[in-house]
C-alpha cells in the first residue's frame, strides 16, 4: 500500500481505532528496539518508517480531537 492509501486509511479510522492502532506501532517499535539492541535488526529503515507512522497517528488524534 501507497503512503498516500495509508493516510486515506487513518483518516477515516475513529479515535479509538487510531488509539489501538499507536498502540500496536508501539509495540512494534519495542520489538524493532531490541533487535537493534541485539543485532539482530535486518532493515534499519524500519526503525525509521514506524517512528513517523507513530507521529502520523499522533498527529490525527490531536486532529479529531481538537475538531471535537
């Protein structure tokens, strides 16, 4: 899925999909954390790519949540 696919999808998510949704991009992140942290992390990109989907997340929470 395209970036742009992505972002359609979160926007019409609800606020406590979006909610569940940080939390599992979270999770996601400890896991990549530890790989790191044992070498064992195969693409370093990724890392980088949930980093700026947790911000995206974030930033459509304020969003909703501002518009409420």
């Amino acid at each position: 899925m395209k970036r742009s696919e992505a972002k359609k999808a979160l926007k019409a998510k609800s606020a406590a999909e979006l909610g569940t949704e940080l939390a599992a991009l979270y999770k996601e992140q400890f896991g990549l954390r530890m790989q790191k942290a044992t070498q064992q992390l195969s693409n370093p990109g990724k890392l980088k790519d949930v980093r700026r989907g947790i911000a995206r997340v974030k930033t459509l929470i304020g969003q909703k949540a501002g518009q409420a």
